[in-house]
C-alpha cells in the first residue's frame, strides 16, 4: 500500500474539529547490553574471531548431525590423514582480496600523504576463498560465480574432502541459521512504528517533504481520519545519517587553506546538528522516538557507534519520550524484538561481494542465515576489539529486523526453518526518497507513505 502527500489542499488544511486523539503509551526496552565497554581488548583484534567461532560452532554441530548424519567431524589439523575421505569442516570464511583496504599496504606507499580512491567494490579476478579455524587455514575450491556469495567472517560448516592438491572440495553448506523463537510472539498492544533513515538535515533542513513528515507525525495534517490514524503511531524510529548521508573530508594540502576548509566543515556540522535537535523536538513533543546513530553523525566510527550525546541535542534530550540508540541497535517495543544497522554492515557485504544479483534486502536475509549482524567486522568494517564475547552474534529472534540508508525501499515477511516469521525491511534515504516505512505492530504488515513530488512503488 502507498500513500503520498500528493493529496488536495482540502484534505492538507481542513479545519480543526471538537475531537481530541491520544496516543496510547506501549513497552519499550533496550537489549543492547551486550555493546559493553568493559568487554574491549584493545591489545589484539583475532580474539573476536576466536570467540564467534567457539560460539557458533556449538550451534553448528547439532545442525550438521541433524542434515548429514554421523559424519566425521574435523579439525584442520586432522584433514592430513583424512585426504579424499568424505567430511565436515567447520570454521571461519577468509575471502582473499587484493583491493581490500588495508592499513599495511596504505604505509607501504610511497606517497603516504594521498589519500586512497574508495572503491566501489573489492572484488577481482584472484580473489580466494579460505576456511580457518583456531590454528590452520586451508583453500576452498569455489567457481567464480558462487565466490561472490560469500564473504569474509561468516561462520559455517562445510561437507566435502580434501583434494590431492591440499584444497578442500565443496558438496554442501550448512550455517548456524537464524535463532529459533522461544514463543509465539502476539503482542497485546496495537500500534504502528514509523522507520525513516537518511534525512540529511544537512542539506534538506528546508525540504517540504520533511515539513509534511513533521505535520504528519504530529497529526497537524489531513482530515480527521488520518489525524486519527497518526494517533496510532506509538515509536518512530530513525536509522541513522540525520546529520548528513556523506562525509566531507579536508582535500587541501596548504596549510591556511586546510584551515579554512576544515573551519567550514565544521561550521556544515554545527548547523545540520541544530537543525536535527530542532528538528526532533517536535516530533518528541508528541511522539516517542528512537534515534539510532549513523555512519555519517558526529558519533565515533567503529561499531557500535554511541547514541547522539545528549549536549548536542539539547531541546531534544529534554523530553523522556527521546531515546537515543546505538548502532546497530536492539529493541523491544510491545512485545516485539526488534533489530537493524544503520547500513554499514550490508553496504560493506555488498562490497565485498562485488557485482551480484543480490538485492540489500538478500543480503539481509543471510546474515540472519548467518547468524551474525556484521561478520566482515573486523576484516574490513572497524569495531571495537571485543574479547570475551562477539556481541553481533544474534542471539534475539527479531519479529523486524533492519538495514537503513539504502537506495530504495524493500520489505519482505522471511519464514525461517523453525517457522519463525520475521519481516525484513530496506529503509530507504529520506533525504532522496522522501519515503517512510510504517509497520503494523500486530500484523507486522507493512506501508509506504511518500511525502514527494510522485507516488514512490516499492518492490514488494
């Protein structure tokens, strides 16, 4: 279903009548306590590997005896005797990519002081593809078109045998798969959740559409009956980049002009970041909110970033309906776990993937196949060095489970194995799209409402 603010000016300013909508209040709770300062090693960054390994491997090996039977079992180490015997590894997935970034081979050049060309993807024509586990590594023999459908961090188990040539062949896939549900989650509260990402106050401060979407949210727009289903909006949840949707960095080499740049990216910040508490003031005034941070927010860079700190949003911080969220970000709203990113974690699997048919939203799938939030974290997405536990690892079965900032907007209601149902959502740039997504409590049935120019179609 979408609706668009393309609506006649009788419906957009109708006069105010003797009825008064409230919205009823519901449970929320944050189940980030996993994103724990005191779990950070700051001495090694393998330690994580190694916990997220010993971690999903208890959940693997029940699986591969339920899909495989009585089949042997092994370590790395034991393959030697095994040769052309067939077999199950398990272990860590290591993608071998030249144009990886990496900070070895960025002070290894010559002129230090350049900044590298981002790449859209990683991929080349010699990447490889390992399995590794605490002590070897060993060369999975992957056609090149399958190659692109993994990446680096994933844990799983893998049937097949060693070759003659020291490499293991590939006859089937088995990961940890997405978390079984406890019990059947039927919330007792009503009520719709509104997901936007990307506003980008930025450079869309004074859009229309972010007017209408304020007027919206409020119920200061339409007739009475959409005033009345605006009450029914209990939690608006934002997915990161409300500052900005892109990083400007200091591109001159001179020393008064570097100043002068960097002096206007900081006076850029200042004024977007005023324009955000501003901005989700209102909205607070009559709407709780969740604000999640994003890649390009005044946070910190590795995973998870912090919330908005509360000096930089001092209208807004005022109000107990505001909640500031990490990234990514772990939620119960009514009853409903609820789970995403603010993007950096998909985008950095579509990158190294490289060229595929594979949508955001697929990708989205599998790290719940994969049972982990952002596995090429550390490889080539920067996290804090976690030691005792990989908190990325899902351990909550979400009934909405997230990516924002991407190109478009896609939804999808995904029935795992243990018929879990668990509605993936895309949520688009606002910034571009002029797009929010709301999602029905209840039901978990989805809308679209398109504050543009045009009616946005989503692909269903």
């Amino acid at each position: 279903m979408v609706h668009t603010t393309n609506e006649s000016n009788e419906n957009l300013l109708s006069s105010p009548e003797d009825k008064e909508f409230k919205r009823l209040p519901v449970q929320y709770e944050d189940l980030t306590g996993d994103f724990d300062d005191k779990l950070n090693d700051f001495k090694q960054f393998c330690n994580i590997y190694s916990v997220r390994l010993a971690e999903l491997r208890e959940t693997l090996i029940p699986r591969v005896v339920a899909k495989w039977g009585n089949v042997q079992i092994l370590k790395l180490a034991e393959l030697e005797d095994f040769e052309g015997q067939e077999c199950v590894i398990i272990g860590t997935l290591y993608k071998h990519q030249k144009w990886k970034p990496s900070i070895l081979h960025e002070l290894s050049e010559d002129h230090q002081l350049t900044l590298p060309e981002p790449k859209s993807n990683y991929c080349s024509e010699k990447d490889q593809l390992f399995l590794e586990d605490e002590m070897l590594r060993i060369k999975l023999v992957v056609e090149d078109k399958q190659l692109k459908n993994y990446v680096t961090g994933v844990v799983c188990a893998i049937l097949g045998y060693k070759d003659k040539n020291g490499s293991f062949e590939i006859k089937e896939w088995c990961f940890p798969g997405c978390v079984p549900r406890s019990s059947p989650a039927q919330p007792k509260s009503k009520g719709k959740l509104v997901f936007l990402s990307g506003l980008d106050l930025a450079n869309t401060s004074t859009n229309l559409s972010l007017s209408l979407l304020t007027e919206w949210i409020c119920g200061m727009a339409g007739d009475t009956a959409v005033q009345e289903d605006a009450t029914g909006i209990t939690r608006v949840i934002i997915a990161g980049n409300s500052v900005k949707t892109v990083t400007k960095t200091n591109t001159l080499m001179g020393h008064a002009e570097g100043k002068a740049q960097d002096a206007a990216i900081i006076k850029e910040i200042v004024t977007a970041t005023t324009f955000v508490d501003s901005f989700l003031s209102e909205i607070a005034k009559c709407c709780c909110i969740t604000v999640m941070s994003g890649q390009h927010d005044t946070t910190n860079a590795m995973l998870p970033q912090k919330p908005l700190h509360p000096c930089i949003l001092p209208l807004t911080s005022r109000f107990e309906s505001f909640k500031g969220a990490t990234n990514p970000w772990i939620g119960k709203v009514a009853e409903r776990v609820i789970m995403g990113s603010s993007g950096q974690p998909i985008e950095d699997i579509m990158k190294a993937a490289g060229e595929t048919d594979i949508s955001p939203l697929g990708w989205l799938e599998r790290t719940l196949v994969w049972k982990h939030m952002c596995p090429t974290a550390p490889d080539t997405l920067p996290i804090y060095p976690y030691s005792v536990k990989d908190p990325f690892i899902i351990n909550h079965c979400p009934d909405i489970y997230f990516v924002g900032n991407t190109d478009k907007v896609e939804t999808k209601l995904w029935k795992g194995e243990e018929n879990q149902m668990v509605r993936l959502i895309c949520i688009p740039k606002f910034s571009s799209t002029h797009t929010a997504v709301m999602v029905d409590i209840e039901t978990l049935d989805t809308e679209f409402i398109c504050f543009g120019t045009g009616i946005h179609t989503p692909d269903e």
